[in-house]
C-alpha cells in the first residue's frame, strides 16, 4: 500500500513549527578551569578572614595581658612608696628588683652557677623518676597480681608529702647532690606511674586479645601494645612531673645545699635581701615555664600525631 504524498508533506510541516530542541554542550576545559580558579579564590578568601580574625583576637589578647602586666607593676612600684609604714627593703619596687636583676645577670653573672646546678640536679632526678614511673605504671597496669600486691604500698607512699621525705634523704643519701636527686625522683614517680597505670589499664581488650591470638608474650603484650596505646596518659604524666620536679627541687635545695636557685632564695632569706628572693623567684619561675614549653615543643617535633598535647 503506498503512502499520500501530500499527506507526508502536511506532516512535516507540522513538525517544522516546532522549536528545535538542542542538547547543551559540555563545558570547555577553559571554562572548568574558571570555575576552579572562582572557587579557590573564594576559599583563599575565607581562609585568609578567619586567619585575620584569629590573629587579631589573639593581638587583642596578648595587649590585654602587657596591659595587665603593667598596672600591676605600677601599683606594685607606687604602692609601698605611698602607703606609710612599708618598708622598701622588706617589699622593695620593681626598678629594685630590676636593679638586681640585671646586675646578677649580666653584672656579676652570679645566678648562672645557681641555674646550671639547679638544672642538673631536676633533670638527673626527672630523668630517673619518670623512667621507673613508666616501668612501674606498664607493670602494675597490665598484670593484675602486680597490680594487687604493689596498690598498697605504692598508693600508700604516694600519700606521703616529698617535702617530708627530706631529713629521711639526708640521713640515707647525705647532704650532696644524691640526696637532691632522690627527692626529685621521688616527686616525678608517683605522677607518671599513676598515669601510665591508668592508660594501659584502661586500653580496649580488643587490642590485647588480638596481639595474644596472634602467640605474642605477655611482656611483648604491655611493651608493644599496652604501652603504646597508653602514651597520650604516659605524655601527660611526664609533663606533670617537670612542675612537680622543680617544686621538690626548692624543698631539697634548701637544706645542705651551696649552689642552686633555693638555695640562693633561703640565703637572701637569711640577710634579709628580699629583692634577691624576688630574683630567685623569678629565674626559678622562667626555668618552670621554659621547661615546659621545651617539653612540649619536642612532644609535638617528636609525635606529630599527638595533636591534642602538642597543642595543649
């Protein structure tokens, strides 16, 4: 059967009213790589303003805590000029201080022998405290018969002031620097085993049962395993006793001692020169702060995964 001519003709009249319908076509490399410039423009941007912002909250910070600084050192050097009955030798100004400051330091350098014994001595004695904190705190924590036998005493010497300690440590180790170390260790123990304990304590089993399925040794276990999941506690535990470190190493620098910054504050205390004390104080308070810092610097050089210390 054949078809009508203009019946076909009619048809494809109809059909060439109707708008042709195009497909759109897909974007130019150009124009993506456009696209991708706007969008990382506009990223820069927002990165670069919260920078701004956080930067200047930080500025603002940083003046109000100079400002403070600095009314309460001008109250504290018109205070004891203006109130009657002070006596400036027994609360001196801060030019004083600064007066003795300065010449201690760069006038006679008399403090820096005190410095460099005091830092030996915190340092031989965090070093020995903190490693048998670790060991102490690995032990107790995973095997439970260490853990029951040692809890008594170990709790129970824990209970017990470090300054109370120091005639015991004069008696047994004599008034040399042995005796100063010993304290020393003895205030950094107790802080990072009661940390290593808990932290090695409180790991998941899960982690256990896999290393023993796979026939490792049980010391392998709290050496390879336990330890390592334990170091955010064993980190916080080293960083506590650093400040307990220098707080026992006054209490021991105070008795049977010729160099270290307590003993040169219990000297100053002896001859009335209070101003001295105030120098003491502050080196001995720079040194903490230093310390600190210090330790925290190499936590995050050495452990860049441990963001959450590292920052503090």
């Amino acid at each position: 059967m054949s078809a009508n001519p203009q019946s076909n003709t009619a048809n494809l009249a109809h059909f060439s009213d109707i708008p042709e319908v195009r497909a759109n076509p897909a974007p130019s490399k150009q124009a993506s790589h456009q696209d991708a410039l706007k969008r990382r423009a506009i990223e820069d941007a927002v990165r670069q303003k919260r920078r701004t912002r956080h930067w200047s909250a930080v500025g603002r910070q940083s003046l109000l805590g100079v400002l403070g600084c600095l009314i309460f050192l001008a109250i504290w050097e018109v205070g004891p000029r203006l109130i009657p009955g002070i006596n400036l030798n027994m609360f001196p100004p801060p030019s004083r201080v600064a007066g003795v400051f300065a010449e201690m330091t760069w006038g006679t350098g008399e403090i820096w022998p005190h410095i460099a014994a005091s830092l030996q001595r915190a340092l031989w004695g965090f070093l020995l405290g903190s490693s048998l904190g670790v060991i102490a705190g690995v032990l107790t924590g995973h095997f439970a018969t260490l853990r029951h036998l040692s809890d008594p005493v170990l709790h129970g010497l824990r209970a017990i002031p470090s300054i109370a300690i120091v005639p015991l440590a004069i008696v047994w180790f004599g008034l040399g620097d042995l005796s100063k170390v010993m304290l020393i260790a003895w205030g950094a123990f107790f802080p990072v085993w009661i940390n290593t304990f808990f932290g090695v304590r409180d790991i998941s089993p899960a982690y256990l049962r896999s290393a023993a399925s796979l026939g490792t040794r049980p010391i392998a276990i709290a050496l390879q395993v336990a330890l390592p999941a334990a170091l955010p506690f064993v980190f916080a535990g080293l960083r506590q006793a650093t400040s307990v470190s220098f707080v026992v190493l006054v209490a021991a620098e105070l008795v049977g001692s010729e160099k270290g910054l307590g003993y040169l504050i219990s000297f100053a205390h002896l001859v009335f020169r209070v101003d001295i004390m105030f120098v003491g104080l502050i080196y001995l308070g720079a040194v903490g702060f230093v310390a600190d810092q210090l330790f925290a610097w190499l936590l995050h050089r050495m452990f860049p995964w441990y963001g959450a210390e590292a920052k503090r």
